[in-house]
C-alpha cells in the first residue's frame, strides 16, 4: 500500500555527514545530562510505601492526589487501578520513619478530606488472631457507609528496587545482543554494527530526555524504552532490506546511490506505519492520564528518532564501514546474471 511514489531518488547520504554531527552532538548532550543529572527514577527502582484504598463511591483523584501531596511526602504517584472506586498510592522511601507511621497518617488525611473519622477496631483473622486496624467511619457528611477502606498497604525496600534496575539492565542488554545476531546472520556484520549503533543512540537520547526535564522513569519507561529498540530496529531492516534488493538490481548504481534509493523507496511505508503508530501514542499521551503519560513520552521520543536514527545513522555508518554489492550478492547470483544487463539481479 502506498499512498505515493517518488519518481526522483532523494540525495540522503549527501547530507549524511551533517546530519550525523548533529546526531553526534545530540547524543553527546543526552549522555552528559545523564551523567550530571542522572535519572530521576521512581518508587520501584528506590523503594518505597504502596497503599491500596477502596472508596464508597467514584474516587476523585484530582482531590485525593492534591491530598496526598500536601503532607509534602515528596514525589507521590496516584492512579486508579480495577474499578474507578479503587485507588493506588506510592510514596517515596523516607528515612527514618516506619512504614505504619506512614500508612496511619496517609489513611487518616484522606478519611478526614472526605469527611469521615479514623478509628481503630479488632478484626479476628481466620487463624483466630486478632489484629488492630484503622477503620474510616462517616461523619459530617452524614453517609452510613464508610468514604473508604484501607485494602492494603505494602513496602518495597532499596534493594528490591536494585534488583529490578540490575533486571532492566540486563533485559536491555540482552535485547541488544540479540539484535546483533539477528541482523549479522540475516544480512552482514556491517549492517549488524551500524543498526546497533543507531539504535543505542536512540536509548540513549531518550535517556538523556528524562535525565534533563527530570521526568519520572518507572517501570512503564524502561518497557517504552526496549519496545523503542525493537520499533526501531524493524525500520532499519527494512532499509536494509532494500539496500539488499538494489545491489541485486542496479549493478552500475554506487553505493550511496543505492541507499538513496532503498530509503526513497520506502518513504512511503514509513510515512504509513509511523504516523499510524504515533495517532495510537498520541491518544496515550493525551487521554491515558499520569499513569501512561510518561510512557507515551518515551515511545514520542523514540519513533522520532528511530526514523532519523535509521536514515542518517545506521544507513550513513553502514556507508562508511565500506558495505558494498558483493557482501550482499552471493557468487551464485553473480554467475547467473547476464552481464550486458544493467539491471540484472535477483529481485527479493
């Protein structure tokens, strides 16, 4: 499908080299921030308090964010989760105090915003103990129902947030590893070498983006961040792909030229396939609220990037490593063509 054709193979590579200082330079500043600023990283990486309530009705979340966020616990998170009535808190790590301090006065701040009175009850378990719990009961606002439950609350300590960043880590480098075999055996070294290249530099730019707006990087953003590397590397195959299929078939092409082409060719696909994407994260961005948005920021950032990253660096870099006709057509291939034929090849 396509919704136009070039007729005129656009000059790229004329202007790799310009492009790639800019890229260079990008990439330069995105690893300075990280290294000055570093990463902002969220409740699951340094550890913290997670409170599930339960309201009676609909929750406000506006309210019950502004609530949480006045006790100046710093960096809250908020966000419904299962039914619009179920509401999800995390809090940093606070030294120093203990976790049902913390859950206590949390419960306590959002019982009194909606009116009720915290008071303590005990509940026998099935195992027969008895345990003390905080109870939300209505007051002024004169419901005979109580304006919320404590569901459940939970700590998450440092060191499961370290194991989950060494996880994260270690998926990223697997990813990337994996990509390098994927593309060495299907098309050539050169091309494996210069789609990671290109493809790290997108990571790393969308890194040195949260590291320099101090944006919240969470789990969500490092599974935004390894979808980029996949998104991104399908777009550079298929460059490739066509940079493949063009030595087969223009034999008095050179090598910039048939890479002008390949990408040329496939302008069209590109056009279709990211801007479709982009609507669906667009939409994300602007109605997923704060659960997604931060998500939806990275993947922006990456399909951005992945389109330039894959014309103007992994192309350009595959260029100057030397790829030329005979890495990609086998002797085979060469026997069989017809040399007085200016197009003669295989066509994939």
């Amino acid at each position: 499908m396509e919704f136009f054709r070039l007729r005129r193979d656009i000059p790229f590579m004329r202007h790799a080299l310009v492009f790639n200082i800019i890229s260079f330079a990008t990439f330069a500043l995105a690893v300075f921030f990280l290294l000055t600023r570093g990463l902002h990283l969220s409740i699951e990486f340094t550890g913290g308090t997670v409170i599930e309530t339960e309201y009676a009705q609909s929750a406000d979340i506006a309210k019950v964010r502004t609530t949480v966020e006045a006790m100046n616990f710093g960096e809250v998170q908020v966000q419904k989760f299962g039914t619009s009535r179920d509401v999800l808190i995390r809090l940093p790590l606070r030294e120093g105090v203990k976790q049902n301090e913390v859950v206590g006065r949390v419960f306590a701040q959002l019982c009194s915003a909606e009116g009720g009175l915290v008071k303590p009850v005990q509940i026998t378990t099935d195992k027969g103990e008895s345990i003390s719990r905080q109870v939300c009961e209505a007051g002024s606002n004169g419901s005979a129902t109580e304006p919320l439950k404590l569901t459940r609350s939970e700590f998450v300590g440092p060191q499961v947030g370290k194991e989950l960043a060494e996880d994260g880590l270690k998926a990223l480098a697997f990813v990337v590893v994996g990509i390098m075999i994927y593309l060495a055996i299907r098309f050539e070294w050169k091309f494996a070498v210069a789609a990671i290249i290109a493809n790290l530099h997108d990571v790393i730019i969308i890194l040195g983006f949260f590291a320099f707006f101090q944006w919240e990087f969470s789990l969500a953003v490092l599974a935004a961040v390894l979808a980029v590397l996949g998104y991104s590397v399908n777009e550079s195959v298929v460059i490739f792909d066509r940079i493949r299929e063009a030595f087969r078939k223009f034999r008095k092409m050179t090598t910039p030229e048939v890479i002008d082409h390949a990408i040329t060719s496939t302008m069209s696909r590109t056009i279709i396939t990211h801007g479709s994407t982009q609507m669906m994260v667009l939409s994300m961005l602007l109605f997923g609220g704060p659960t997604l948005h931060y998500f939806a920021v990275a993947l922006t950032i990456g399909i951005l990037f992945g389109i330039y990253s894959s014309v103007f660096v992994a192309a350009a870099i595959a260029m100057w490593l030397g790829v030329k006709r005979e890495d990609l057509v086998s002797a085979g291939a060469k026997k069989d063509q017809d040399p007085n034929d200016p197009n003669a090849g295989a066509v994939v």
